[in-house]
C-alpha cells in the first residue's frame, strides 16, 4: 500500500502522505511521491498539485532511524543525491505545486515544503531544519533553498540553531504565501489552487518553465557541496551521538569530533 495517496478533484491534483504518526520521509515514502509524480506526468490533465500531510503533521522530518543502517560517506553522499533529484524535480515539474502545511514541516519534511512552488501555513505551524541539534545538517538542498526565501541572515540563523518558526513568522519572513487556520487550511489550499487550475494549461507550463530563470546559476554546485558535507559530517561522532541520542529521546553530548 502506497505511503502517498494521490487523488483528484476536477484539474487539482492531491496528494497526502500517509505514515502516522509523524510522515516522516523514508525512503518508501520518496519512492511512492516519484511514482505519483510519474502517474501525473502520464495523465497530463492535472493542472495544479496540493501536497499535504494526514493527522497532526505534514512532515516532521526525515526518517531518522534509517539513517543507522547506512555505514560508508558513499551511502550518505546517495542517500543526500536521491531526495535531492526528487526534490529538484518538484521545483521544475510542469505544474504547480502548493504545499499546505499544518502541524509541523521539520527537517526533511521542511525541504519538501521549500521544493514547493507555494506554501500555505496554519499559524500555529512549526517550520523549521533542527538538524544541528543531532549534530548533522540539512541533506535534501535546505542549505540551498531556504536563504532564496528568507535570506541568508535568517536562514543562517534557522539553520545554526535549528529553531523552528511559526507560521505567523513563515508568512511575514516570506516563507510563506498565506497564513490560515488549522480549519480553513484545506479551503484555502484548494481555492488558490482552483484558481490557478482555471487557466490555460499552456501558458500555466511556459509560466512554470520561465521563473526558475530568475534564480542564480550556482545551485546546482551548492548541492554536490551539500550532499558531500552530509556525507563527511554523518562520519563523525557528534553525528553518531546525536542521531542515538534522537531515538533515545534524551539531549546529545556532543565532543566536536
């Protein structure tokens, strides 16, 4: 059974992430989002996307305890690549994407928002990328995404203290495109996303092709340097020590090696 259900209403397509408690992103889940992406390429009559997350989170992160089978700085290296590509095919599919966002968007699950074209929040929302906390950074282009929003004080603020932020703040840093409440988060969602599906497809798609030319060219090399970073940091043992420290649920010791 599919971690992603994907539905359609009219020319909105929907898609919910579906592994309680915290639709934490494993790597089943990035698997079941490519094939969701792969079935709406096929159809081609979906001309926006709401992306949302079932019960009391949209995403509260990656699926950290993955992350302990994972052994040499190549596995780490892949694993950054892998939900890299599939974030970076989000930002430039040909049809919108609007995150709706309750609950919490941390760590993996806040880079998913960020490959999102739109976002809607709820305004007692967390986002946020704790990474730090466990001693490893963002692996899925946060480094890169979140200063395009926020700009790079905050951004290095977020990120060097991986405190979260509210909703209320997502939407005045920018973050955010609106800000709701839990209630009317969906009603919201699913109207800018009605009102985008109304218009043509074609110029929707050229729109979709021509803003990414609005970013800078660097990109692309700021996610190898990320995805080799991930790598070298999961080889420490400030790393190993945050990430059991997470499963163990009490606060990491870090040694600063």
């Amino acid at each position: 059974m599919s971690a992603i259900q994907y539905e359609k209403d009219g020319k909105i397509g929907i898609l919910t992430i579906k592994s309680p408690p915290a639709n934490a992103l494993s790597t089943t889940i990035l698997k079941d989002l490519e094939k969701s992406l792969d079935t709406i390429e096929e159809e081609q009559d979906v001309k926006a996307i709401v992306l949302k997350g079932e019960g009391r989170f949209f995403s509260a992160g990656a699926d950290i305890k993955e992350f302990t089978s994972l052994q040499k700085a190549s596995d780490f290296t892949s694993l950054s690549k892998k939900g890299q590509n599939l974030f970076n095919r989000i930002e430039n599919f040909p049809i919108p994407f609007i995150a709706a966002i309750h609950g919490a968007a941390l760590g993996g699950g806040m880079e998913l928002a960020l490959a999102c074209h739109m976002r809607i929040v709820t305004e007692k929302a967390k986002l946020g990328l704790p990474e730090i906390n466990l001693g490893i950074i963002p692996g899925f282009a946060g480094t890169q995404r979140l200063p395009r929003y926020v700009g790079s004080p905050k951004a290095h603020e977020m990120i060097l203290t991986g405190v979260p932020i509210s909703g209320n703040e997502a939407y005045e840093w920018g973050l955010a495109n609106r800000v709701t409440t839990e209630e009317s988060l969906l009603e919201e969602t699913m109207k800018l996303a009605k009102n985008i599906a109304d218009k043509g497809r074609l110029a929707i798609e050229q729109v979709m092709k021509l803003i990414p030319y609005a970013d800078g060219c660097e990109f692309s090399k700021g996610l190898d340097a990320e995805a080799e970073a991930f790598a070298e940091v999961f080889g420490t043992e400030d790393a190993t020590e945050g990430v059991q420290a997470f499963i163990e649920k009490r606060k990491p010791v870090f040694k600063d090696k």
